[in-house]
C-alpha cells in the first residue's frame, strides 16, 4: 500500500503542478499584450527613464549623405540655346553627426531642443576627392536674372554691368568642396556691403554652408509620457505652429514628427509624416510592404506618386504653386526666392517631359526612390534612405547679356541620399528589450497552457489505472475454490520444464 500511496500522492502533485501551469499559461494570454504594450510605450517615449532616450538624443546609428553633382558638359552650347547635356559625378560621401542640446521639458507634455549637425568627408566610401572640379550653373547670377526678369530694364542693364565688372559668369567650375561649404563671391561681398540685410547669409557662399556645423531650428515635440496618442509629434517649429511660406493654410501646416521616431503600433494603415525645414514643409510616406532587418520585421514606406506632383494633378499640392510640370516643387518662397525646384533625383516620378529636357539623366526606381523602414510596434526606424534633388530653373532674360539664348528648362544641380541603419551594440540590445524578450513572453504563453494540460493528465491517467486493478482484483475474488486450483496448477506448470518430446495442454478453467 506504501508504493500506491506514494504514486497517488506524485499524480496529485504533477496534477496541481499543471493547474498552475494552466492557469499561469492562461493568464498571461490575458496580459502579456497588455504587459508588452505598456513595455513598449515606457521605452519609446521621451523620457530620461526609457530605453529609447539616448538614442533619441544623440542618434548612435551612423548616418551618410551621399552627394551627386551634375558635371555640365556643354555650358557654351546652352547659352546658344543648345539642350544641356549632364555628366552625373559622385557619390562624395560624408558621415553626419547628429545631437541634441538645450532640451527642456516643459510643463505641457513637451520637450524643446536645437539638434546640431556636422559632416566629414569619407574618402574611402566616394568616389572622387572634395578637390575635384564640377561644372554648374552660377545660382548668384541666373538665379538673380529670374528674379529681376519683370523688373525695369534699366536695371537689368545695370546688372548685366555689376556681372561683366565682377567677372561673373552664367555657368561657373568650382571645386566640391567650394560648391558644398560655400566660397568667396565678390557678388555677395558687394551686395551685403551695401544691402546688409539682403541675402539670408553672410560671407560664403554655398550650397551646404547653413548645415554644416549648425542647427535646423528649435523643436518642440510631445513626450508622450502624458498623453501616448501624440507622441513625438511637432508642437512647434521655432515657435510657430504652422509656417508661413505657402499660399494654403494646408501646405502651411506642420504636421508629423521631426522624423527620427514615430508612434508605436503601426498598422498598414498608418502613414509616416514629418516636417522637413530643408523643404520647408511637411511630407507623407505610405505604407508599401513589409520585410525584415537583421531579424526584427519592419513596414517599408515610401513617398507616393503625389509628392511632388502639381496642383492640376493633386489639387492639395496647389499651395505649393506657382508650379512647373509635376514631380518638382517650387521652394523659391523659402530659398532666398532663388528659382529653385525640389524633387526626386533624375525627375523620377516626375512628368517625362523634365527628364526628357536634359541629357544624360536616367530616372529608375531602384536607384532613385526614397524608403524608410520603420519597426511597426515602436515606431524606431531600422534602416531609411532618404533622396532628393536640388535643381535651378533657367533661361534668358532680356537685358541681361549674362543669360544669352538659354531655353527655358530644369537643370538639375545636385542630388543627395541621407541613409542610415541601426547595428552594432544598439541594434542587439533594442532587438533583446523590444524584439526577443516580447516575442519569448508570447510563445511562453502558449507553452506553459500547453504543458499545464499535459500534466493534468497524469492524475487522470493515474485514477484510471487504479480503477482497472482495483476491477481485476474484485474479480478474481468472486471465483470458487475450483477455479482458484486450476488457476493454481496452470500457473505451477508454467514454472515446471516439460518433459522431452511431451505436449503441453491447455488448463481448461
């Protein structure tokens, strides 16, 4: 009786051990997604406590931007009246260091910060030296002869006079490094001599020179750690909660975030928006496919067709006008009022009509379409590559002897990608704290409901067992004395060795 006692009470206690089992199993199916949820929202936000908030502040993924010149081949032809004809020369490639500084809470769920940027060359990824010449259209003069192209012609000849006096010229060859980092005009040295508040900048001239080593103004965005549905959303840009350079109060609106992190949990639904003060203004992505990236699954958005088109093709976008054909936008309100055009590099997705205007581009998808791929339950981008092109709109102006016969077209002067993707140190422990450890709880679930079923039935198992003996038992006592000796001598024969050449015969009960 010892040995049944002992087996009954190990069944009851693997039956209790898989009750909780069960229940525990059970019960994590019911909190674990809120659990995760509520993991999730604390490191994500922009908060001194959460796992997200160095990175937030100083971004540890190594960012690029990749520069691409169009070398003009034929700048004397073009004053004839000649098609351009462009030599596509790069990439030059600089790393870019982001931080934050001045970051101040605030009392309504806000933080305020300036984040500074710097860039170095990287000879070993470009292809070219910072000292390499490109030739291109001088923005200071063609730029100029647009802007005075209504004006009296009195001025524009005394212009034509200050250009032919200080050796400018309608195309110029300058280095890399003077075309990004800016040079010594003696345009801009006259006119802030005596129109100091004229130019936007002071001293060199270039093309890059307000990036470099400065801020893009000062950000106010929601914590979330008050109110999660607007996180990491823009307040205010510079103080103001809408800009102030377009002809809609749509196109003015700032809406998005400052496009580092978005709201966790996205769904193919959701859209990616922010505010650029490069394009001064705000821009959607849509929701294309997912993929994954070293093992954490993204959603890939990208920037839809509508982008840049014109206010004829999307009537949201009118705005933005005056408008060219679509696929470039006009940037000149915020440009210093240049005749400058933003767009995806080689006029992809842009009317054909603008790449068809100039030799030597080739606009295709994989080379020339933007993409950031975000991780949809945080909302932190994995891997991004962001592109645009820079391009200068040109053509004669009478009066101004600079200008010659050029006709009127788009000359694209530059395009560049700003790319980046998490590795190292931060892309293993945001993949243990906000992949592995949430995906382990959810499979955890499901084995412990699992093995808690198995191991209740193991009591089951037991109790039916016992019963069955306990039925042999009861009956072989209900048979009589005879039946009890032929069982008795059949046993006591199975034990007997037979004698040689005898047949055994059945014990007939």
């Amino acid at each position: 009786m010892g040995g049944r006692a002992r087996a009954r009470w190990v069944a009851v206690a693997v039956g209790v051990t898989g009750l909780l089992c069960a229940v525990l199993g059970a019960v994590m199916i019911v909190m674990v997604p809120s659990l995760i949820k509520q993991q999730v929202l604390k490191n994500v936000r922009i908060d001194p406590t959460s796992l997200s908030f160095n990175m937030w502040k100083e971004i540890p993924v190594p960012f690029y931007l990749s520069v691409y010149f169009f070398d003009v081949l034929n700048p004397n032809e073009i004053l004839k009246g000649e098609k351009p004809q462009v030599r596509e020369r790069g990439p030059y490639v600089y790393r870019e260091f982001r931080h934050k500084s001045n970051i101040t809470f605030n009392d309504n769920d806000t933080v305020s910060y300036l984040e500074y940027r710097s860039f170095r060359f990287q000879p070993a990824k470009s292809r070219g030296l910072e000292s390499d010449y490109i030739v291109m259209p001088n923005i200071l003069v063609l730029g100029a002869a647009i802007m005075m192209e209504n004006k009296p012609m009195s001025l524009k000849l005394m212009m034509t006079l200050a250009f032919s006096t200080l050796g400018e010229r309608a195309f110029m060859n300058r280095t890399v490094a003077e075309i990004m980092w800016g040079y010594e005009d003696p345009l801009v040295s006259l006119i802030n001599k005596y129109f100091p508040d004229m130019l936007p900048f002071k001293g060199k001239f270039g093309l890059f020179a307000e990036l470099n080593n400065s801020n893009s103004g000062l950000f106010t965005v929601f914590t979330g750690v008050k109110d999660f549905q607007r996180i990491h959303l823009v307040d205010k840009w510079n103080g103001l909660s809408k800009v102030n350079f377009w002809h809609s109060d749509q196109c003015n609106m700032i809406n998005g975030t400052s496009g580092q992190m978005w709201a966790p949990f996205m769904t193919p639904e959701s859209s990616l928006e922010f505010y650029s003060p490069e394009a001064c203004r705000s821009m959607k992505l849509i929701y294309q496919e997912p993929g994954v990236y070293e093992g954490i699954p993204t959603y890939r958005f990208v920037a839809p067709k509508t982008l840049f088109a014109n206010g004829s093709d999307y009537p949201p976008n009118e705005g933005f006008c005056p408008c060219l054909e679509s696929g470039v936008q006009n940037v000149s309100t915020c440009r210093f009022s240049a005749p400058l055009f933003l767009s995806h590099p080689h006029f992809y997705n842009a009317d054909p009509v603008l790449a068809e205007a100039v030799i030597g581009l080739h606009p295709n998808q994989e080379e020339h379409s933007l993409f950031l791929d975000i991780h949809p339950v945080t909302g932190i981008p994995m891997n991004c590559s962001v592109k645009l092109q820079l391009s200068l709109y040109i053509k004669a102006v009478k009066g101004i002897g600079q200008t010659g016969k050029i006709e009127p077209v788009v000359l694209p002067l530059l395009w560049f990608g700003e790319s980046g993707a998490m590795e190292g140190e931060t892309l293993r422990t945001f993949y243990t704290q906000l992949v592995l450890l949430p995906a382990v709880l959810h499979y955890a679930q499901y084995v412990l409901l699992a093995l808690g079923c198995l191991l209740l039935l193991v009591p089951v198992v037991h109790h039916i067992r016992s019963q069955e003996k306990c039925y042999l038992f009861w009956s072989s006592s209900k048979k009589g004395p005879k039946d009890k000796e032929a069982i008795q001598a059949y046993s006591e024969s199975l034990m007997t060795p037979a004698p040689r050449g005898t047949v055994l015969q059945e014990a007939r009960l």
